[in-house]
C-alpha cells in the first residue's frame, strides 16, 4: 500500500525534482551543522580574544530589563550594550532586520551559539544548536556574520530558492517512476520526504505565530498541504504531531479571531 502510494507520487517528475533537490538541502544541512559548530566557537573566541571586556567579568546586570522581544532591543546595561555593539560590527545585515529576540544577552559572555542567533532568521530563540537547525536557517547565519567568508551571492541564490511543497499533478506524469529508486531505498525516499514535509510545517508553524493570526495566505499553503495527505496516508502518519500543533494555533488564532472581526473562511466540503 504504502509502495503504491509513492510510487503514483514519484510518477511526477516534477514532485521527483522536489524530492531529489530536498535530499541535497538535507544532505547539505548535516555538512552545514559540524562545520558551523566549529565555526561559531572559533567566531565567539576571537571576539572575546579582541575585546577581553566582553568575557566573564562583563556579565549583565540588567536582569530581565535586558530582554529583546522580535526585532527590538534596548540594552540595560553596560554589557549588553557593548555586546550588541560588537555583535552589529560583524552583522552584514545591520541596517536590515536583526532578530535579537533569538537571544538572551546575559549568556552573550559564555554561549557562543546566544551570539550565533543574532545572525539568524526570526524564530529561532529555542533552538540550542546547529543540530537543531535547518539548512536556510544555517545559510542566513553564514551571510550574515563576516567571520564567514563565502560567495555570498551563490548563498543567496540558494536561500531565495523556492522550497515550497511540491504537490504532484497528473498531467506531469513521465512514466520513470522506478528512476529515483534506483540510488535511494523506498524507506529513505519516504524518510525525504517526510522530513521535507515537516520543516515546511514547522516554517507555517513559526510564520503563524510571528504574525498573530492565521493570513490567508497561510491558510492556503496548510489546505494544500492537508489535502495533499488526505490522499497520502503513508506521509500522514509520521505527520500527525506537527499537524495538531498546527490546528490547535489555528483554533486559537480563530477564537481570538472571532472576539474581534468575524472573518468568514469558505468550509470546503467533504
Ligand atoms: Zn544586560
């Protein structure tokens, strides 16, 4: 069951170029996440080698004064305000959108991976490390900070490809279903594809939350995405968690939703 599932997914080549660019991005991630690791500590290091104010002894006394929120952050003290000075001379994207609601200052002085998140896109404020990242997440943090030196245009390209869930069509069928098969298991293609599935989720997930309220055009991407494992029950099973995440924030936006503007959403009906 499961194998003809995919197997009738696999026969878009276009849904296969979805799987197989997926794979490299993944592939590419787990590269991505030893080398920055390394990296990160080495950047932490030769900050607090130039700047030896901004070590231990300069540890924040502004307590929960000194709490960035989103794109805003008003240091407290002293050392946070040296941090955020320091942290901005290596930020290319100074004068752009800097989530400094990703961190907490007060650990600036012994995480390196607090400094780290400055660099990245929003969202970001739980995740302890590069093994809890994905590839576009990791990508931003090398464009960002200067202690990367890279092709930055070649990044870009990348991190402004479109990822978006491909949902295979029958007019596209080229009849090589078997073609993928022949470099990837059955289980690692599903295993792909799942892990695919889940990040975009999980980025619906996050820019829900970002903007308070379940946009349409947020709602679209979800409806496409249910109704795609509607009709792919082997993809739905692995899924189910990320997916009641997603309705519970749904209900909840819906419910505030409601108290305010009665905004009427088109049922679709089974
Ligand atoms: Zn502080």
């Amino acid at each position: 069951m499961v194998l003809s599932e995919l197997a009738v997914r696999l026969n878009c080549a276009e849904y296969k170029n979805w799987v197989k660019a997926g794979h490299c991005l993944l592939l590419l991630r787990s590269c991505l996440q030893g080398f920055i690791g390394r990296e990160v500590l080495a950047f932490h290091r030769g900050l607090l080698a130039a700047a030896p104010g901004l070590g231990l002894r300069a540890s924040c006394s502004g307590g929960s004064r000194c709490s960035p929120r989103a794109r805003q952050f008003q240091p407290q003290c002293q050392a946070c305000a040296e941090w955020k000075r320091e942290i901005l001379k290596h930020h290319l994207n100074r004068n752009g959108d800097v989530y400094w609601g990703n961190c907490q200052p007060g650990r600036w002085p012994v995480d390196a991976w607090e400094v780290a998140k400055a660099f990245m896109p929003r969202g970001l404020a739980d995740k302890r490390g590069p093994e809890e990242c994905d590839a576009a997440a990791l990508l931003s943090l090398i464009n960002s900070c200067d202690h990367f030196m890279v092709d930055r245009k070649k990044v870009t390209e990348l991190l402004t490809s479109d990822w978006a869930v491909h949902i295979p069509e029958e007019d596209q069928r080229d009849g090589r279903e078997c073609e993928i098969g022949s470099y990837l298991s059955v289980s690692q293609v599903n295993e792909i594809e799942m892990e695919l599935l889940k990040e975009k989720l999980q980025e619906i997930y996050r820019q829900a939350e970002e903007q308070e309220v379940f946009s349409e055009e947020i709602s679209n991407q979800l409806e496409v995405v249910k109704e795609f494992l509607r009709n792919n029950e082997d993809l739905r099973n692995g899924l189910t968690e990320v997916m009641q995440k997603l309705d519970s924030l749904h209900l909840q936006h819906q419910k505030l939703d409601s108290k305010e503007a009665v905004i009427q959403t088109p049922e679709k009906k089974a």
